[in-house]
C-alpha cells in the first residue's frame, strides 16, 4: 500500500512544508493583518495534509474521505497564497505546492 501511493504522500509532505514555510515568512511580514486569511489556511492546510498522509500511510479505510477535504483545502490555501504571489515568494511556493497537493488528493480519490 505504501508504495503505490509514494507519489501522493511526497505531494502531502511537500505541500506540509510549503505551508509551514510560508506561514511563518507571513508572520515576519510588515503588514501581518493583511496576511491574516493567509497564514490560518496555510495552517489549517497543514494540519490537514498531516492527517491525510497519515491515514493514507496506514492505508485507512478514512483516507478517502479525508482525501476529499483535503484536496478542498489545498485549492484554497493555494487560491489565497496566488493572490500574494507576484510579490512574496514564499506565497507563490506555497501555492505550487497546493496546486500539485490539491491534484495528488484528487487523483488517490479515484485510485
């Protein structure tokens, strides 16, 4: 089980570190308001991607379910990391790696 789903939990992982990442370059931002809606999806998305990759690690009878939200999750902390992008590189990361995460989910959904 675990191997053939590699490619999804590299994805999970990624996306993990790129919200986290992200998360934390937002707060050293000098409008940290303006990054409010940023920083608690970059969190939620990473809470989210942990849990997800864990009952896909352990081949759950939940994960596809969890799957579902998380690919939910991964579209919009990428929507909101996109509109930051031109000008925070971190944002602009993060939202590739939502986008390849959001995609990954989506397609262990119909494995």
């Amino acid at each position: 089980m675990h191997q053939q789903n590699q490619s999804l939990l590299d994805a999970l992982n990624a996306c993990i570190a790129a919200c986290e990442h992200c998360a934390t370059a937002c707060l050293q931002e000098d409008d940290v308001k303006m990054m409010v809606r940023c920083i608690s999806l970059d969190r939620d998305c990473a809470d989210v991607c942990a849990l997800t990759a864990r009952l896909v690690a352990r081949g759950s009878e939940h994960a596809e379910h969890l799957l579902r939200e998380c690919a939910e999750i991964c579209k919009a902390c990428g929507d909101e990391c996109e509109q930051h992008g031109a000008h925070m590189e971190h944002c602009r990361a993060c939202a590739e790696a939502c986008r390849r995460c959001e995609e990954a989910c989506r397609q262990g959904v119909t494995a």
